[in-house]
C-alpha cells in the first residue's frame, strides 16, 4: 500500500461520505479549489499539479486490505464499506490548464459528481495542487529574478518527504528551472538531470588535485568541479594548473562550482583568475541558500554567475510555506452553495474564469463568471475529464513550460517584479453577485 491509498485522507471525508449514503444524499455535487488571498510576497501564482491529479482519478479504488481496515475501526457499517468497494470515480473535471497564471478567488479545478464522491477526493487534491502551486509560484520568481542564468533545483534532500521532493522538481520545471539534481524526475518527468561531486568527494582523496583529477578520467564530458571545500582561491588555482594536461587528453573542464563563502566575491576573483589563465569558457556555477532576493542580489552585483544551484529556499517555499487554500461545495442538487464565515465567504455556483487583454496584448483584467454565462474574454477553464474518463490529454511538460513563458511575457510590468505590485484586478461578474444575494436569502 502506498501514497496511491484512498486512505491517504482526511477521517472526516469518510464519516460524511457514509452520512451521506446513511440519508440518500447522492445528488451531484460541485466542488471548487481556489486560493482565498495570494502571500504577502507574492503578485501571482502558477497552477499546478493538474496531471497528477487526473491519475489519483482514473487510479481511485479501495483494495480488500484498506476496506478490512476501515471495518476494523468501528467508524463504519457494513453497507458503506460494501458501497466503497465498487467505489470508482465517475464524475467530471474542468481545470485551468496546468502553468496558467491565476489570482484570489478564482478556481483552477471544478469536481462535478455524486455528492460523496466528490467529498472523498477534497484532501488529496488539496495536497497534490497546493504543493505544486506553491513550489511553482516560488520557481518562477527564481526565474523572474535571473531569467538569463541557469537555474537548476538541488532541494531533494531537504524536501518534506520523498514525493515532495520529486514534485518540487516537476513543479520548478513548468516555471522556468533549466533542471534538477533528483535522477528520478529525470526519468519519470523527463526533466534535465545535473550534479558532478560533493564535499565528500573531495575530501575522500588525500589532495583536491586528485580529486579533480579522478573525476575528470571518470566523467571526461561532466568536467564541473567543487572548489571551495579548503578555500576556494586555492581550489580555482588548482583547476588551472591541472587544465592543461587534462586538455591534452582531450578533457576540457566545463566548469566550476562555489558553495560557500562571498558568492559575489569569489565568483568575481574566480572568473577573473580563469581569464587570466586562457579559460575563459569554464563557467561557474553558484549554490548555498539561493532564493530571488539572493539571486537579484547577485545579479545587480554583476556576479560573473553563469548558473545557479537552488535547494532549501525553493523546496520549502522559505517566505510563503503554504498556501491559502480551499475545496469548497459550489453547488448541490442543481442550487448555488456558498460558504459566509468570516473572512472565508465564497462564491456560489460553477464558475468560469474570463481574462481580458488590453490593445498590446498585455493582461488587463479577469472576470468571475457563472459558466452557464459567456463573455468576450478569454475562458480559462476547459473540460478535462467527463463521467470518469479523460477527454483532454495533458501536454508534455515542455509545452507547459512553453506556456508559462509566454504568459510571462503578456503579465502587466509591475508584476515581474519580486517585490508586492499592486494587486491584478479580478472582477465579479453582476451574474454571480446576483445568485450570492439569491443563496444568502435561502440560507436557513
């Protein structure tokens, strides 16, 4: 049993599906995913996770094992536990498109289906499109920061968990990272694998010469060598005095890396040392705590910096952990539904995403819809999946990665920046206000 379980969920979920069941509460049901306010540090956010989400789908069912379990637990009868056991899921999906960039209030995913159905998959959907979204959002900073550089993901080791961190990878993938370090997601996502050496490596060889050395004859086509494990002016001179008989063999050093230590600094006396030398087509690569604010630093230092490694920062989305988020009911039995708590009010019935362009084909402005309404703006969401089945294959992660950057290119200037812009407008269509007040007054 792994994290593919249908138990990986909330108890709640279950106790409400067998209520439901226990009282005829079949109907079909809609259920929205949304984020109720954007981070502080944060002008946009990227969805993500729509892929993953779609094979939970198509791959939910209970296995003899988890029903036994669950019956074991006395929370349930025998009749729900025998309605769960040809439990599959039927209903529909409309999403944003994986990589669109989105704002407050608006759903990047509707779940249309009987009422329990729908209740059952809330938990694991959260956790599938609130990661992603969140690690995505905080990639496409990193790119926004150092568009020009190299950007490669080195969070695995310190991610929450191994999923986590293989989907962190997919995630900084979509908005912009060039690659990761994590070789699983090289095969399973198709994503640029790099890394050469650890400190360990060097330290492992009774001199930095020979490490260098050693893994040159090893990886003659991967030549990126650590240099700051003793002091990193040492190392570089040291790559320079090797280079030449590596050069006789036909092994060129591609680069170097720092890790540690004044990375404006040393990369400035490291690349100005390498010149010097006649090697001036070895690059250097940069690690050690990145996040933007690191990385516009960095570049407003005119860090002779060709590439950057980045792990904790990215991988915990250090400044925003997490997002405020929610899968809330929109509609049962055909009836707008809302939610009025304070501070958590939502909007009624299946909606639809409208975003507008002004005459230079930048964004403008969105609009929040009922989907049984049509404007003139652009929709966002689109069907996925119909009774169970999908109808609308997911694009390769290149071409959502195509697609993020050319949203890029059509976001408000403002917006590009790592500091907090003026909030994107999102309006609320006169449709939508009307069935909120409709739903208030039959609230009892």
């Amino acid at each position: 049993m792994g994290i593919e379980s249908p138990l990986l969920t909330d108890l709640y979920q279950l106790t409400m599906m067998q209520a439901y069941l226990d009282h005829g509460m079949q109907d079909t049901a809609a259920f929205e995913f949304f984020v109720r306010r954007l981070p502080n540090e944060r002008n946009v956010l990227v969805a993500a996770g729509l892929e993953q989400v779609i094979e939970y789908l198509q791959e939910l069912h209970f296995s003899s094992e988890e029903l036994a379990y669950l019956g074991s637990t006395g929370f349930f009868h025998e009749r729900f536990l025998e309605y769960l056991q040809g439990l599959r899921f039927t209903g529909d999906v409309d999403a944003m498109a994986e990589g669109t960039l989105f704002f407050a209030d608006e759903p990047i995913i509707r779940i249309t289906a009987p009422l329990p159905l729908a209740q059952l998959v809330e938990t694991r959907i959260i956790n599938l499109l609130q990661f992603q979204t969140m690690i995505a959002s905080k990639a496409l900073r990193m790119q926004l920061a150092a568009p020009e550089k190299l950007l490669v993901d080195f969070g695995l080791r310190r991610s929450h968990g191994a999923e986590a961190g293989l989907l962190a990878a997919r995630a900084g993938y979509i908005a912009g990272l060039h690659g990761t370090a994590t070789v699983l997601a090289g095969m399973r996502f198709d994503i640029p694998i790099y890394g050469t050496m650890a400190h360990s490596y060097i330290q492992a060889h009774q001199s930095e010469q020979d490490a260098f050395r050693n893994f040159a004859n090893s990886h003659p086509d991967n030549v990126v060598l650590l240099i700051d494990t003793y002091d990193t002016l040492q190392g570089i001179q040291r790559v320079i005095e090797l280079a030449p008989a590596l050069a006789k063999q036909g092994i060129a050093v591609k680069g170097v890396r720092i890790d540690s230590g004044d990375l404006a600094l040393l990369s400035k006396q490291v690349r100005r040392a390498l010149d010097d030398s006649g090697l001036d087509k070895v690059k250097i690569m940069a690690s050690n705590s990145l996040d933007e604010y690191a990385l516009r630093q960095l570049e407003q230092q005119n860090a002779p910096i060709d590439g950057y490694g980045i792990g904790t920062r990215l991988i915990t989305s250090s400044d925003a952990p997490y997002l405020d988020c929610a899968y809330k009911m929109v509609e049962y039995k055909g009836q707008g539904k809302r939610k009025k708590s304070a501070s958590k009010t939502t909007w009624p019935g299946r909606k639809q995403v409208y975003r507008y362009y002004d005459e230079d084909g930048f964004m403008q402005t969105d609009t929040l819809d009922l989907d049984t309404e049509s404007q003139s703006g652009k929709p966002l969401l689109a069907p996925v999946m119909r009774q169970g089945k999908v109808v609308e294959q997911q694009p390769e992660l290149t071409e959502i990665r195509d697609y993020v950057s050319k949203q890029i290119s059509t976001m408000p200037k403002d917006m590009l920046a790592l500091d907090k812009s003026t909030a994107y407008p999102v309006c609320v269509a006169e449709n939508l206000q009307r069935l909120a007040a409709q739903v208030d007054q039959e609230i009892v």
